[in-house]
C-alpha cells in the first residue's frame, strides 16, 4: 500500500476538498498526456506586450536622463512614475500567481510538477533582462506547451526561445567568417563567437558534463548557434549575415546548411544531442534526484532510461515511467522539499485563500504593486525565487544545498505572512486538522498532539499552520 | 618525532568543542585572528583587475583596456575602481598573487566553482569545503553571509550563516526552534542546521538590519568579529563576474563588481578597527578570463587569474607571481593566462597563518596531503 507521501512528493498533497484519489498512480500517470488548460482568469500577458513596455521603458528612460541631467531628486520621481507605468515589479509578480494558481486549482498537480522541474531544469535568469515577468511568460508560452512532445522538442523550444538566448548571450556571438564578421574585421573591429548558450547546451540541458564533450565541440557547436538573436525588444530571429558559414563537427559529426538559410545546423544537432545515452542517463538520474532521494539508485534510473530508449524521449512516456518508479520506491525514501514546493503545498493541504485571486491582482500601473508582490516577496525571503536562479543550473535539488541555518530559520520565520493575505480568513475549526493530517499522513494523530503541545498562537488554525511549518513533517515527502 | 605545540592543543580539544560549539577551548586560547573569504563569482578576469604592463593586452583587447589605472608596480597596475585596495596597498596592507588559479582547466562554472570551494583537483569528488576542513581541524567557528550554506564551509559544525530578514524573528524563536527538533531525523541535516540555529546567540538573532547590500552585510559581519567569542572566519558571495558582454573597461559590468568588492573591504576595515591588524581579507573564484575580448565587448571562460589580499597579515605590498608572460606561445592552449602557482598553496597558508597551525597539518588536513609549497612566511605575518 502506497503511503500519502506520494502525494506530495508527485504533487503538492490532498486539498481538505478533495477526495483521496484511490488508485494514486493512475490518477498520477493520467496527468501527463495532455497540456492542461489554465485555469486563471486574470490578465495573462503575452511576450509581444512585455517586449514592448521593455521598449517603452528604455525609450523614456534616455529622454528622462536628459531632461533631468541637472536634478537629480526630480530624475529619480520620474523614473519611479516611469517604472508604475510599463509595470516594473508587476509581470513577474503576476506571473507567479499564474504559476501558483496551476499548481493549486488546474486539478492536474502533477502535470505542474513536472512543469517545474523543467522550468528548473531549462533556467532562465529573470536578471538577464530583469523585472518584467519574461521568465515567466517564458516558463508558460515555451515549456508548458512543450511536455507532451519529445524531450528533443522541448530542447529545441527552449534553445530558440528569447529568454535563454538573453540569459546566455548568444545574440552577442558572431561567427568571424560570417558577412557582418569579415565587415568589422575589415575595419580592425574584433569580432568572435560567444560560448556562453552552446557549453550550457551540452552540460546543462542535454548530455551533461559527463557526456564526453571537447572544448573543440564547444566551440564548434557555438559556431552553429551564431545568428540565433534576441537583440534588445525584438522577437527571436536568426540573423544569416552574423553565422559563421561551413560545416562544424560535434561529436564526430558534420553540420551544414541545408536550403536557403543556416537555422537547420541547430535544428539537426539537436536531437543527436537528446540521442546520446549520456544525455538519458543523467535527466533520468536529475529526475529521480529532483522526485525520490538524494542519492538515485540504479534500480530507479534504469526503467526511465529504458522507456526514453524505447520511445525516444517521448515525454509522456519518460514522465509515466518516472511516476511508476516513484510509486514503487515511495514508501521507502523521504525527500526534503525545497522552499517554494514547501510552501505551496502548506496552501493547498490548509487549503488557505492562495494565491491572490484574478480581481485583486490587476494593476493601476501608477502606484507600486505592493499587495501583488506578496508572494514573490515571501520566495525571496525564504531563499527560492523560481525566476531567479543565481546561477543557470538551476536551483539544486538536494537537501544539504537547502538547509543553512538561516534558510531553515526562514521557514519558521514565514508562514506567518500566508496568513497575512488580505484574502486571508479563517475557514476551517481545529477539528479540522483531522481531515487535513489524516488525508496526507499516515501518523495524524502524533502531529496533531505535537501541535496542540507547541501551538502559543491566539488564533488556533493560524497557529496550527505555523508550528506545523516548523516541523520535520511538512519539510519532507 | 618533536611533539610540537600546536599540534598537542589540536590533538587534546576535540571533544571541548562538541559541547561548545562557537567558543571551542583551543579558540579561547589563541591570539584572535580573522579569516575573510570573498567568493567572486563568475570567473575573476584577473587581467582587468590587476594588468600587467604589455602592450600585447591593449592589441588583444581594444575596447575593454582602462586607461586611468593606477600604477602598482613598475609591471602592474590595479582597476581604477579598488580604490580601499589601493589605499591599503600604500599602507603596505594588501597584495596579489597574480597567475595563480586553482588546479582545474575545462572552463565549466559550475564544475570550476565545485573544485574551488572543495579544492579537490576532480569536480564533484568531495561534499566538504577546504575552508570547512580546515576550521574543523582547528577547531574554529565560522559564519556564512549569504542565505546558502557555501560549499566552501561545509564540513565544519560550528558554522552558522546569516542573511538579513525583511521582517523580525517570531517571538519565542529559541523556543520553537528547539521544539521542531523532535520531528527531524538526528541524522540528517537539516537536524544538523536546526541545532545550530538553536545555540545562534542573542546578539545575532536581533542583529539583522534589513538592508542586503554588501556595505550592510559586511558592516554586520565584522560586528560579529570583534566579538570576542564570535566566529573566526566569515565567507562573502560577490555574483556577476562572469562578463560575457558589456565587461566594460573604467565604467561597466566588471567595474561595478569590482566596487562592490572594494566596499567589503572598505567596510570591514572600518567595522573591524584596531582588529584589522589581525585581519586577512582573501579573494577566491573559479578561473580567469581569456586574453582576447570577444565581439560583445566581453571576455570568454578562461583560467590564469588573480587572487586579492587586504588587511594587517599581510606582510607587504607587493605582486607576488611567477609570470609566464602573454605572447601566444606562453598562454594556456594559445588563448588563457597560465597558471604558475597552485592558488590552493595560497590558501593552505592563509589558513595556517590564520587558524595557527602548522603548514603541513593544514595540508593533509584540508587538502588531503596534496603536494603544495609552503608560502606561509613568504606571504603573511605569523
């Protein structure tokens, strides 16, 4: 029998609401096959409009630099009214309420799972081009529409999509033999490629930097990469006058153009890449890492890398052999779970007012969105912004790079303001905590006693929250 | 076999400091001396920071080379933004270590960082952090500002970090802290992390201030120095140095880095006042940058660099380098600074200048007996 850490562990536990799902690996593995609708109702900004408040916000920011040259205390009021105007601050707080809302309400919990997990996996740093929800709308436009294809798709999806062309520089790599190349260097300009976007390509995203590659395979796949660009407000384009014309070889084999333009270099390396069996091996170890433990066994790995084998990468397919792996090793792993996955699953199994409903999270574009901002402000503070990895590998999935002092003392330090919420009332009696307890752990009993021990709040269910946050019990599935 | 001093205090107090872990016995008898690690993320082009006089760097690098350097030696100068630096560097209190980087080649940031703060020569090889190691076979505590734990420090159980906190911690802190330790498993660690938190003195707990910036976090980090039972070490993460593009020359990606570098330092001189003399500031990062500049304005992943010191253990202001030059023929694979000092030597000395220990127990203990030069008396005061 299958304990509930299941549920948590796949997902982000049973809501008081709802029914606990009686064949769980089935209800887990149904989830996967399609892209569920999304089911908020609010604003849900599309990549052209952001690009274009990007634009207005460096147009006017130069004009207002000049017209303030001389007063300074003048410059920065304009610049804050500027910065309300095109929604600073506002679209990724949008965007993380667009994210939180999936993981609660959409019914397909397990879906968004695996939707962070490669959100994750694929990063973008929302400081490459910052503040306005780019991330996001990166994570929901590319990536949430490409699960229910092969892994090589998605690769190819987000390779080409503007936030990680942004976030690794690849606009800036230009091939030296290419027209604009052999132009500027005719005029003593240096002119090279950037290897920033290819090297994470290969040790990041696909074959890992166990996969055998050469600093020559770097540099010959960033020679393919040239010309893919997302210069400043503009949409991905491939530029043919900045790619370095010719054949390149990566891992022994050639790579050239086809038809009237050089994009298919890209396009045909690939899903070579996604083939090579170092690449299945260690998405299908990060999986495993990322759902199950620690430390993956062999006997965990194994059965995701024969399905991916069989259907090449498949998602659907790679996703349900995954499930099926966790179902099994369930009940005799615990994995720590990171801050944000921590948090939204204290929501859900509460079933607390969260996150901020549609109405209260439009925008005046003339004051600072303060109340917007609840929740990204709370991930900052518990050390977990989804949009805001330091680095592009991503946040790390192992409890040890997650329990500094200070990270935990956060978790003791936070919940508190989920109570907070101007939406916050309080829905539930104390004995309600049987049905929330016993719906998600097979020892309620014992938790439920810790906390009337430990609980000193005035208010009871508030207080229940916030001790059981401070436990063992809600930080680990 | 001469039974030497300080390894009859390090083989006696072992057990002092489980029961105490800040304030070991060994701690409360030596000279209080303060290790501070700043980690510049990223890859550190040493060559901007520290240029070497050779017109070969101006040809390779036309639109990133400052002109108002300023002048160290009669072959090196300093980026106009390492102003403290410079000061200190005329006061005889900082130098560098030029051509220096850890023993890793493959231009990986994440792999390069790995093997930094383990300083294993494989990446992934080791889950502990030399300075870790080392604290722990010294038997000192140490503190961590920044919201992870670093690689760097684990490995020693006396370490605490600490991040300012946008709101204050709940009342009865203590208390629900050391409550929520029944339901974690002893073994794991996160029970490890939650009992350090719950000996966090007072002092810390309400010394947060809320401002991240790194002149408010180094302000508060040497408050806890100069305490006199307070940690020994403190480790700083400086992030965005890895100027792919927009690297720029006097103003620029680069130069902001490097000023914030330059207010920790600034700003611990003035917090950690007449215990600056007993100070040593450190740079570490995971690898320089390439000669040439890219097209963007930028430098690639590289490996030569530089390591920055500052502070009263310093012996004196001077670029300390075996320099392998930058004509074509002397870079590493046609394109990188070499490395002609293991910078891991560097940092076994400090430690052992520091912690007052000898050089070769704090090799084998640290860095597992590998073959590294003492540079110890060449570098510091001890």
């Amino acid at each position: 029998m299958v304990q509930k850490s299941f549920f948590r562990k796949v997902a982000f536990g049973i809501n008081p609401n709802e029914e606990v799902p009686a064949n769980p690996l089935s209800w887990a593995q149904g989830q996967v096959h399609n892209t569920p609708p999304l089911t908020w109702e609010g604003l849900l900004p599309e990549q052209k409009k952001l690009r274009r408040n990007h634009a207005l916000r460096d147009e006017k920011y130069d004009k207002l630099e000049k017209k303030f040259k001389n007063d300074n205390d003048a410059f920065l009021e304009a610049e804050e009214n500027l910065n309300f105007e095109v929604g600073t601050n506002y679209y990724e707080a949008l965007e993380i309420n667009i994210r939180h809302h999936a993981a609660i309400h959409s019914g397909s919990p397990v879906f968004e799972r695996l939707l962070w997990f490669w959100a994750n996996h694929f990063a973008a740093l929302e400081t490459a081009n910052p503040w306005f929800g780019f991330t996001g709308e990166y994570h929901r436009n590319v990536l949430r529409k490409n699960l229910t294809g092969s892994f090589a798709e998605l690769v190819t999806a987000a390779t080409t999509s503007r936030a990680m062309i942004e976030s690794l520089d690849n606009s800036d790599s230009v091939g030296p033999n290419s027209i604009q190349g052999r132009k500027s260097r005719k005029q003593n300009k240096i002119v090279s490629i950037n290897e920033n976007h290819a090297r994470e390509l290969l040790e990041l995203h696909t074959v890992s930097s166990k996969g055998g590659y050469t600093q020559q395979d770097v540099i010959n796949l960033s020679k393919i990469m040239t010309g893919w660009q997302a210069h400043d407000n503009e949409p991905v384009k491939f530029n043919q006058r900045i790619h370095e014309p010719g054949e390149h070889i990566v891992f022994g084999k050639g790579y050239k153009q086809k038809g009237t333009n050089s994009k298919n270099k890209l396009l045909d390396v690939i899903p070579d890449l996604c083939a090579r069996p170092s690449c299945r091996e260690f998405i299908a170890t990060k999986l495993c890492r990322h759902f199950i433990c620690d430390e993956p066994t062999k006997e965990m790995v194994r059965p995701i890398v024969e399905e991916w084998e069989k259907t090449d990468g498949y998602l659907p397919s790679v996703h349900s052999a995954l499930l099926e792996v966790i179902y099994h090793h369930n009940n005799n792993y615990k994995k720590f779970l990171n801050p944000e996955i921590w948090l939204v699953q204290l929501a859900n199994m509460f079933d607390l007012n969260y996150p901020i409903e549609e109405k209260l999270m439009n925008h005046n574009f003339s004051s600072y969105p303060r109340l917007q901002r609840r929740i990204i402000d709370i991930l900052e503070q518990i050390g977990h912004n989804p949009y805001r990895p330091r680095q592009p590998n991503g946040w790390p999935d192992t409890e040890l790079e997650w329990v500094s002092p200070e990270l935990i003392a956060r978790r003791f330090q936070y919940p508190i303001k989920l109570m907070q919420f101007p939406t916050y009332k309080r829905r539930f009696p104390a004995t309600d905590l049987n049905t929330i307890f016993g719906n998600n752990y097979e020892n309620s009993e014992e938790i439920i006693s810790y906390i009337s021990k430990n609980n000193f709040d005035m208010d009871e269910f508030a207080g229940a929250v916030k001790t059981f946050a401070a436990t063992g019990w809600s930080m680990y599935a | 076999m001469t039974f030497n001093r300080r390894q009859f205090i390090l083989g006696s107090t072992t057990l002092t400091m489980l029961g105490s872990p800040l304030f070991s016995a060994r701690a409360s008898r030596l000279n209080k001396r303060n290790l501070i690690v700043v980690i510049l993320r990223g890859g550190l082009d040493g060559l901007a920071a520290v240029p070497p006089k050779d017109r070969l760097l101006q040809k390779a690098r036309p639109d990133i080379s400052s002109k108002s350097v300023i002048k160290l030696t009669s072959d090196f100068s300093l980026h106009p933004e390492l102003k403290t630096f410079h000061k200190l560097w005329k006061d005889n209190q900082a130098a560098v270590v030029h051509a220096t980087n850890i023993p890793y080649t493959d231009r990986s940031h994440f792999e390069g960082q790995d093997v930094m703060e383990t300083g294993s020569t494989t990446p992934y090889a080791s889950d502990t952090g030399w300075l870790g190691r080392g604290m722990e076979s010294a038997e000192l505590a140490g503190l961590a500002v920044s919201l992870p734990m670093p690689l760097l420090l684990r490995g020693n159980i006396a370490t605490d970090n600490f991040f300012p906190a946008s709101q204050e911690a709940p009342k009865l802190f203590n208390n629900i802290v050391s409550a929520s330790l029944e339901t974690f498993d002893k073994n794991s660690y996160a029970y490890s992390a939650i009992k350090q938190l719950s000996e966090r003195p007072q002092s810390m707990i309400w010394d947060i201030g809320s401002k991240r910036d790194a002149a408010n976090l180094s302000k508060i980090a040497a408050r806890q120095l100069i305490r006199e039972d307070g940690p020994r070490v403190a480790v700083f993460d400086i992030n965005g140095f890895d100027t792919h593009s927009g690297q720029g020359s006097e103003d620029g990606e680069l130069a902001e880095h490097l000023s914030e570098f330059d207010s920790v330092i600034k700003n611990l001189k003035e917090g950690l006042g007449s215990e600056f003399s007993n100070s040593l500031i450190i740079s570490l990062t995971e690898f320089g940058r390439k000669v040439e500049q890219n097209g963007g304005s930028g430098t690639e992943h590289g490996y030569g660099t530089a390591i920055l010191m500052a502070g009263g253990l310093v012996r004196k202001s001077e670029v300390i380098s075996d320099w392998p030059g930058l004509k074509r023929k002397d870079l590493f694979e046609g394109q990188d600074l070499n490395s002609t000092i293991d910078s891991r030597a560097v940092y076994c000395s400090a430690m052992a200048a520091c912690f007052d220990v000898d050089f070769d127990y704090m090799r084998r203990k640290a860095f597992w007996g590998d073959n590294l030069p003492n540079l110890t008396d060449k570098l510091f005061k001890i």
